[in-house]
C-alpha cells in the first residue's frame, strides 16, 4: 500500500496518526507543509515541512517567536540545518521515517514479564511489566484514515506507532520486540494493513530487524532563546 507513495504523502498519514495518538488538532495546511496544535507547556505546536525548501525554511525559522515551537524537516540535516535562520534554534535528535506492511503477530512474552494492551479513542496502548508489577516498557499507536494517501485502493486505516519506551534497566531483554510486535498485531486486528513512524536513530536498529523499511531522514529543532544549550526535547 504504501510502497510507492511519496514522501509528502507518507508524511501526511504519518501526522494524521500521530495527531490521534498525542490528542492534538487536526493539521492545518500551510504553503509548505502542516502546522499542529500540540496544546503542552514544552509542545504549544509544531511545523512539518514534507519538502522543505531553502526558502520555507529561512522564513518560517526567522519569524518565529513562541518558544517551545518545534519544527521536523524531511530532509537531512547536513542539508537543511544550515538554512535555520536566528538564535534560539536548537537541534533535538534526528528522525528516520519508516513503514511497514501489517500482518498478524504472535510474539512469545520472555520469562518475568506480562503485557497488557488496551484501545480508547483510535489510541492502541501496550504496557509490559513484570509480574510483581514494575514498569519495563510502554507504547502506543494512533489509527488515522488512510485519506492523506488520496487515489490509492487499500485499508480504511493507517496506523502510526507512537512513544516507544523500555526502562533502562529491562533494556536487551526482547521486550522492544515483544511491544512492537505486540502493537501491529492490534493494529493489524483493528482493520489497519500498513504502519509509519518516525523513530530515532537509537530504534532504527530494532525497527529494521522487524521488517520496518527506511523512506526518508528527519531533521527535528525546538525554538527556545532562553535556552543556553541544546538538550534533548519531546521526541518525535
């Protein structure tokens, strides 16, 4: 379904879902791409440029003045951070967009641990624990229309994995798998046949060794000029 669209289609199922997961607005088009209400103290908005330009870049960078806007840009960041215009940029950890066909998965849960999964408003949440109850891993995915992919036959939904942690100390241990593997089952039994996510550079390991396929770098920044150094923000 999705092996042929491009990126700025990508893109657009990709915040569709993502707006669903995080409860935000609906994107609002712009000339050059999308801006989403977020409605967090860190994460007021955000600007999605599919394409950017040279010129989008300088002048959305340049006239903006709210902190805490964030801004990703598909496109990589040797290419596209030069164009930032104005101090108070600072860069976050860089994205990787990805997809993958859904199929039905049954992953074996390792020795000490129980997944939980549960489905409320188009969110689809997995919860991994031990069985004295500590938190080892969470994720979730947000189901969006398969409409941004305009003119092409598949599903009524996309779905969009979201927040994928794993405690420290239960890292290396499966359990990125087990949440992952866990999540497109559901999604796959929800009705979606094809998934997108933009994960760091520290999941795209684990991603690619479950089928996921890379399809265009992320460049992500947060705006703050009270800020006096650059420090890891609110992912992607």
């Amino acid at each position: 379904m999705l092996d042929d669209a491009t990126v700025p289609e990508l893109v657009r199922a990709w915040i569709s879902g993502w707006a669903v997961s995080r409860g935000a607005a609906e994107p609002l088009p712009r000339p050059w791409g999308w801006t989403i209400d977020v409605g967090q103290p860190r994460h007021p908005w955000r600007h999605v440029l599919p394409a950017p330009t040279e010129q989008d870049v300088r002048e959305v960078t340049g006239g903006t003045t709210v902190p805490w806007t964030w801004l990703k840009l598909f496109d990589a960041e040797d290419r596209v951070l030069p164009w930032v215009t104005g101090p108070g940029w600072h860069q976050d950890v860089p994205g990787h967009l990805m997809t993958l066909p859904l199929r039905p998965e049954h992953p074996a849960v390792p020795a000490g641990y129980r997944i939980t999964t549960w489905s409320r408003g188009g969110v689809v949440r997995a919860l991994v624990r031990t069985t004295d109850g500590e938190f080892a891993a969470r994720g979730q995915l947000g189901l969006g229309p398969a409409t941004p992919l305009a003119g092409r036959t598949g599903p009524e939904l996309l779905a969009v994995a979201d927040q994928i942690e794993t405690a420290p100390a239960h890292r290396r241990r499966g359990l990125g798998s087990l949440l992952m593997r866990t999540l497109q089952h559901e999604a796959h039994a929800a009705g979606a046949r094809a998934a997108l996510l933009v994960g760091t550079t520290e999941g795209h390991a684990l991603y690619r060794h479950l089928g996921w396929t890379l399809r265009a770098p992320m460049a992500s920044l947060w705006y703050d000029p009270a800020s006096p150094a650059d420090r890891p923000g609110q992912g992607s």
